[in-house]
C-alpha cells in the first residue's frame, strides 16, 4: 500500500511539473493569473480545513 | 596552513584552468553533431540507438517538448530504480543477501538519484546489492550527470541563436553526451582508480582474520566503475557509507587530487562550451573568472579554518589543525580543498566529515550550497545557475545605468527576469521551509544527535544539501525516517526540476529573439 502511495506521490509531482512548465510557456499574464488562482485555491483549501475542525473541535484551540 | 598545503591548491586551480578550453572545445564539437576523434567508432553506434529507439536526430525540438521529454525520461528512471531496490532480495547479483529496500527509503534514494542529488540516507555495502548499484545507481550516476549537461547547452543554445523555435533534441544530446563524453572519459578513469587499488569485482565478500584474531567482513564490490562517474558526474553517491573517505574508494593521494579535478573539469568545461557558443570565449572565461574569485576565496577561509584548529582543541594541549574527522592520509589541505570543491560543485563526496569541520570551515560548504552551487557547480547545474544570476545582475545593472539590459547580444526582458526569479528563489522556499518545519516536529527533532545551534546546522545542512541537489551531509542528523526521506525526497524533486522547467523557458524565450547588432549596442 506504502509502495502505491509513494509511487503515486512521484508520478504526481512529474504530472504538476508539466503542467508547470505548460504554465510557463503561456503569455505572462495568463500564467500569472493562473497562479493567483491556483494560490487562491491554496488557502481556501486550508481554510475550509481549519474551520471546519474548529468547529468540530473548539476545544483544542 | 603550509606551503605545500598552499601549493597543492594552486596546481590544482592551474589545471583546471589549463584543462578548460580542452574540455570546451570537444564538447563544443559533440554538441555541435561535429566530427570527433571518436567519431568512427561511436557513431554507428550512436546511428543504431537512434533507429532502436525511433529518434530522427535531423529533427529539434521546442523549449517545452525538450522539457517534458527530460521529465517523463526522469518518470523512467524513478519507476525502475524504486522497483530494483523493492526487488533487490529476489534479483541477482546480490552475494551479501540484501534483502529489499525499506519503501521510504527506495522512494527517496530513487528521487536522490534521479536529480543528480545522490543524497544516501543508508550505508551502501549494508543496504544495496550489486545489481542495484550497478543498473540502478550507476546507470542514473550517468544519466542525471548527462541530463544536467544537456540542459546547459540547451539553455546556452538559447543564448546563442537568434529567431530560432528550438533549443536542441533532448534524446540526441543526452546519447551523444553519454557516449561521446562521459562513457570515453569514466572507462579509462576506473581502470586507473583500480591501479591505484580500488575494488572492481562481483565476488562475495571477504572474510578476514584481524591480527587480535576477531572475525572481519570487508566489504567490496564493482567500486571503480561506480566512483569514476560520480566523481565526473558530480553525483558524489558513494558505494561505502564512508564516501571517499573509504581507502576502497579513495585510496591514495594521487587518487583524491585525480578525483578533486574531475569534479570540476566538466563543469568549468563548459563555460568554455557557453563562450564558444555564442560567438565570444571571453565571455565564457568571465564566468569562469566570476566563479574562480567565489572558489578562491571559499578554499582559503575553510583551510584557514581548519588549520588554526579550534580554542577547545588548543586548551586540551593539541596543538596544530583540526583533525577531527578527516583522514590522516589527506590532511588539512586536501580535505579542506575537497570540501568546497564538492559543495561548490553540487557533487556531495566527502573525504573528510564536514560535520566535525569547525564553525567556520564548515559554514563555507553550506554558503557555497545556498549561493545555488554556481561556482563550477554540477555538470551543467552550474551553469544553467550560474546564467539565471548573469540574467538577474545585468538586469539590475540595466536598470542603474538607464540602460536596455542585454546579454550577450540578446535584450533580458521581463519575462526572463520573473523566470529566473522564480527559478533561484524556489530553492530557499525549500530548504528553509522543511527546516522550519523539522525543528518544530518532535520526531524530526529526535534525529538530531547534536542540540542547539549545531542540530540546527544539521538539519538546515541537510535540506540546503538535498534541495541543491549536492548529497553532502552533516552527519549527525539520522535521515532514514519516514519524515526525512519523505520531505527530503520533494527538496530535490522541487530543487532540481523546479529549476530547471523556469531556466528552459528563458532558454525558449531567448532563442526566438533577434540579436542585438553591436552597432546598436554600443550606442
């Protein structure tokens, strides 16, 4: 099962790195702008996270 | 510090600058598909790989197809290495009966191999069967080492060419790089490291009798073959958990001064590639010169360092240098010469313990990994490195004097000033973010041996190391743990690849534009 999990962990790392380099070969802006999303969907991720066990858990804060 | 201390250094700087346009102007002539003196044999060969593997060498390639092609080449490399060492208990050539490598630890020798990192987080004659060592991490010695190669030139194509879509073919200049430059050099260079008494066997290893009569395995192995690529391949994985600091890998002085200049001959070979290339050697030896001043003044601070010794060491009544951790054959000099050697090349052999070197002789390997290893640095690391900096200082030098920055005959623009950006800053985003994070997980902290200031030093060693893709360590820390190989195994992912991906774009960008005419320019 560690085996998959790690296998799978490399393969995605190599499939972010193409999106990465597809990422810089658009015009600037574009590329850009995707990573301001992609940052956006960053933090909302861990924002949805936190919230969520604090609202669970208020306890452990 | 001594005169011949002092002389040992300066002949080995006068060699590697007289061997530099020798190297460069060969590998010019490789990558240009230009006639060699090695051209009647290898280039059947190198005809028939091509028709095996359906590669029209005629035909080149886009910034982004050359990089993805390296990528998913990489994604190869990885997939076989991890399943070799999972395999290894079931596969031949395995006399010592190693059984299979843990997974953590396979996922990150794998990715530690694949980046021309060849971090070890195992002893190697207690972990890996021959057949791993040899098809496995020697095999990947060779193919990361002309990776990195491949990507300089290609990123120097772009300085060089004018209107053009294409940077090179990936497939072609990694077998001519591998068959035209590395193989003719490493054949010769491990029967000499086996004349000067390295192992190169596949027999078991040997039982030996101690004379207080205790029972000894000595471990041996196809050792030569394996040291004369990391040495010139800037890989620096050793087969012994010792490095070169083992007599099997690093046997006389002959051997440590032979093993020291090939680490950089490739690397300063082609800064001699980069001037020849676009048309200006002068520039090819500013680089050189640019790196030299940052060589220099690295060695004499470690060896001065190392030579005065410690206050410590000087209150017990031991007068002289710091010898902790360093071999005796070898001295002060020519560990304190190695070290920066190996750390401003992202190479990572050690023939001394950089961990017992004093505060700081052992702050300079870590300065010269976190400048980026720009000073010769890897087999093409460090050139590509070194031009994302040129590409940054001429940028600000441009904006000082009013002036359009160019380079070379080609104007840097935007687009290559945020990708070189984003290309130098991913690696402290890296070494100092896992730091971070290590010294403030529990079971991170207990792999620390030392605490304090130096445990940290231990950790930020080992991320800065791994992230520049060196593979020296400061060897107290204990790496093999499921945190440590896992986050050790993304900073050389991310350090290597993520640097390299924005360097192709400015490889791309630059190719496509016109050169500035010198009328123009001097305007």
């Amino acid at each position: 099962m560690l085996d998959i999990i790690l296998l799978i962990s490399g393969l995605a790392f190599f499939a972010l790195s193409i999106g990465y380099a597809l990422a810089c070969e658009r015009p600037l802006e574009e590329a850009q702008m995707t990573l301001d999303y992609s940052l956006a969907a960053l933090v909302t991720a861990g924002l949805l996270v936190y919230l969520t066990v604090a609202l669970l858990r208020p306890e452990r804060f | 510090m001594t005169a011949i201390g002092w002389l040992q250094i300066l002949i080995f700087c006068a060699i590697i600058v007289a061997l530099t346009p020798l190297v460069g102007g060969y590998m010019t002539r490789v990558f240009g598909g230009e006639w060699t003196p090695l051209s009647p044999v290898l280039r059947p060969v190198e005809r028939l790989l091509y028709r095996a593997g359906g590669v029209d060498e005629t035909h080149e390639q886009h910034w982004l197809t050359y990089t993805v092609a390296m990528l998913l080449f990489h994604v190869g490399g990885f997939l076989i290495l991890y399943a070799l060492m999972r395999l290894q208990g079931v596969l031949p050539f395995n006399p010592a009966e190693q059984s299979a490598v843990a997974p953590d630890l396979a996922f990150n020798t794998a990715m530690s191999f694949i980046t021309n990192t060849n971090w070890q987080n195992y002893g190697g004659e207690s972990t890996m069967s021959y057949l791993v060592q040899m098809l496995g991490l020697t095999h990947q010695n060779f193919l990361s080492a002309a990776t990195g190669i491949v990507l300089a030139v290609a990123l120097i194509r772009g300085f060089a060419r004018a209107s053009a879509k294409t940077v090179g073919n990936f497939w072609v200049d990694v077998t001519r790089c591998t068959l035209y430059i590395l193989l003719p050099v490493c054949i010769p260079y491990a029967l000499f490291l086996v004349w000067q008494g390295v192992p190169q066997t596949l027999g078991a290893y040997v039982d030996a009798t101690t004379l207080e009569g205790a029972k000894q395995t000595i471990a041996v192995g196809p050792v030569a073959s394996q040291v004369a690529i990391k040495m010139l391949g800037t890989n620096g994985g050793g087969f012994f958990n010792a490095n070169a600091a083992h007599p099997f890998e690093n046997p006389t002085a002959l051997s440590n001064f032979v093993q020291m200049l090939s680490i950089f001959v490739l690397g300063a070979g082609l800064t001699n590639v980069f001037g020849r290339m676009v048309g200006n050697t002068r520039q090819g030896w500013a680089l050189l010169a640019a790196m030299g001043v940052l060589f220099v003044a690295g060695v004499a601070v470690t060896y001065w360092a190392e030579a005065s010794g410690t206050a410590t060491l000087h209150s017990l009544g031991l007068a002289g240098g710091n010898m902790e951790g360093k071999e005796l054959r070898f001295g002060v000099a020519s560990s304190a010469l190695f070290a920066v050697i190996t750390t401003a090349a992202s190479c990572g052999a050690v023939n001394a313990m950089h961990d017992s070197f004093t505060a700081l002789g052992g702050m300079i390997p870590l300065i010269n990994m976190q400048l980026g290893e720009i000073i010769v640095g890897g087999v093409g690391a460090g050139l590509y490195g070194m031009l994302l900096f040129v590409v940054l200082t001429v940028f600000i030098a441009g904006l000082m004097v009013g002036r359009t920055p160019e380079y070379v005959g080609k104007k840097i623009e935007a687009r290559e000033v945020k990708m070189a950006m984003l290309a130098i800053l991913i690696l402290p985003l890296m070494y100092l973010g896992w730091t971070a994070v290590a010294v403030i997980y529990p079971p991170a902290v207990a792999s620390m041996a030392n605490a304090g200031p130096h445990g940290f030093t231990e950790v930020l060693y080992a991320y800065t190391s791994q992230t520049g893709n060196n593979g020296s360590a400061f060897a107290g820390l204990t790496g093999n743990t499921p945190f440590y190989n896992t986050t050790g195994a993304l900073s050389m992912l991310v350090g290597r690849f993520w640097m390299i991906i924005p360097a192709m774009a400015i490889a791309g960008s630059l190719a496509t534009k016109k050169k500035v005419a010198a009328r123009e320019r001097n305007v």
